[in-house]
C-alpha cells in the first residue's frame, strides 16, 4: 500500500506503507505504537501491537455457590477461569478477573493459578452463602512475540 493516504477528520492524514521498516505516520508524525492486529476469538476480544504488546480481554458467566466454611468468608469449592486465550503470550504481564454480580451480592475473586496461554484461574470468594450466576470480565496482557 505505497504512498496510500487516508483522511480521518478534515485535518489528519495517515501514510501507509507496505515496507515494514518504514514508520506510519500521523500528519508526518511517526507513531510509537500502533495495532497490527485484531479480532475476536469465543469470549475474546484482542489486539496485537507491532511493538510485541497484545492484550485480550473477555466476558463470560458461570454459575456459584458459595457455601464452603473458610475463615469468616465462604467459597465456591470449584475452580473456575482457564478459559484460553486467543494465542499464547510469549511473557505474561498482567492477568485480572472481575466478578460482576446482577443480584447485589459481594464476590471477589481468589486467583489460584495463571498462565501465558490461559485466563485466571481462581475460586469465588464472598462473605456469606449464595447461589446464583455470576458475570467474570477478564483482562491480560503480555508480549506476542
């Protein structure tokens, strides 16, 4: 795509070029970063930048109960996340769940284990006993290459 230009706004343009080493510019400004790729992929949503940054982020649900003594918390025994990523990250930065409950209750997550090529893993964890549906939001980062 050799000296292709693309108007965005009345006042921006933005060279491409099809010769990797050549930076891509904004109103002849080199940019630092950009995205190099981008998709989705089952619960994910992901992007690839060309300086090796890649971040996934998704949302699921899954069902809890948690009704298991510890301390003065309870927890769902069973292990939830894992989910695979898109693609595996050649290093792992950042990894974090959120858990989203629509009823009001008080969930935190418990990680447990995480991998370059996976979500969290982790028990639900509250201050007393409930069963419903909780929402998980993920988010990781790392280098693709």
């Amino acid at each position: 795509m050799s000296g292709y230009a693309a108007t965005v706004g009345s006042a921006t343009k933005v060279y491409l070029s099809s010769d990797k080493n050549l930076p891509v510019q904004i109103n002849g400004n080199d940019m630092v970063d950009f995205v190099v790729a981008q998709g989705t992929s089952g619960i994910w949503r992901w992007r690839k930048w060309a300086s090796g940054f890649a971040e996934c982020w998704g949302a699921t649900s899954t069902p809890t109960s948690t009704n298991v003594q510890w301390g003065g918390m309870t927890y769902d025994g069973t292990m939830r996340g894992g989910h695979a990523l898109p693609f595996a990250l050649t290093n792992l930065v950042h990894a974090d769940v959120v858990i989203e409950d629509p009823g009001g209750g008080a969930f935190w997550p418990g990680v447990h284990t995480v991998f370059g090529d996976k979500a969290p893993k982790f028990f639900v964890l509250s201050v007393g006993n409930y069963s419903r549906t909780v929402r998980l939001h993920y988010y990781v980062t790392g280098t693709w290459r």
